[in-house]
C-alpha cells in the first residue's frame, strides 16, 4: 500500500502547506502510480469519483496512504486501489470517513532511472516523466469497468 514518508506526515491543512510533494511507496496504485514516484498534492481540494487522494489509513491513522476515491457512499468515500492484487483498500476496511481524505494529487513526476541513460531512454523518460493525475487520464480499467 502506498505510503508516505514520516516528515510528510502531519503537514496539510494544519500546517498551513495548501500543496506538498510527497513519494509514493509500494504497489497498489500501479499501473497509474509506481513505487518512487513523486505527486504533488493540494489538501483541502474538492475530490470527485476518479481523483487520486491522500488519506489516513481507517484503522492505522499515523498512515497516510494513496488510493484512487471511486464514489461517495454514506459514510465517506469508498477508494479502491488501481492495482487490484494489492489490495489495502476500501474492500478491506470498508467506506472512509470524509475527515480522513486529506489531499488530492495533482501532478506525477516520474524520477529517471539510473538504466534510462541511453539518448532513447532519456528520451522516453522526458516525454512521460510529468503528467497529470486528473480522474479522465488515469482511471483505471478496473474502475471503468464497474
């Protein structure tokens, strides 16, 4: 399960920082988010079905994790992770309690490799190295097939 780093946690809304750059850790967001990845987030955004979201873990709340927020339910949001064999996600631990969805991501920067040196890798890694996370881009199959 994505997680984020422990000087990224506790920033945010009461740390005043509207937006922070944070590195994604594991697999469960592949093939939209892999491990090493950096997002730029905004806390306090507004989050629509399909937004890529930070958000503290329902039951480990010292956890901030990254999942994608497939649809508003009572209760909060339910989010699934795009890699469905990770698993750590709403199907787990169930609806998450809108106070605990803290940020959405804006922006992915993909770092280069140390085996992207070659004139093609370079060339491949500057043409996907910064996109942007919105809900039409990278949805995954998983989510558009519900």
């Amino acid at each position: 399960m994505p997680e984020l780093t422990q000087e990224q946690r506790g920033r945010g809304p009461a740390g005043r920082v509207p937006f922070q750059v944070v590195e994604v850790t594991g697999p469960s967001m592949v093939p939209t988010l892999h491990h090493g990845d950096w997002l730029l987030v905004q806390y306090g955004a507004t989050v629509r079905p399909g937004d890529v979201v930070i958000l503290r873990h329902p039951f480990q709340q010292d956890l901030l994790v990254v999942k994608r927020a497939a649809e508003r339910r009572r209760g909060g949001w339910w989010v699934l992770a795009d890699n469905s064999f990770a698993g750590g996600d709403s199907t787990d631990y169930g609806t998450v309690p809108e106070e605990l969805v803290l940020a959405r991501a804006r922006v992915r920067y993909r770092p280069l490799k140390k085996d992207q040196r070659s004139l093609w890798g370079v060339v491949a890694w500057a043409v996907s190295a910064l996109r942007p996370v919105s809900a039409a881009r990278s949805v995954s199959r998983r989510l558009r097939a519900r």
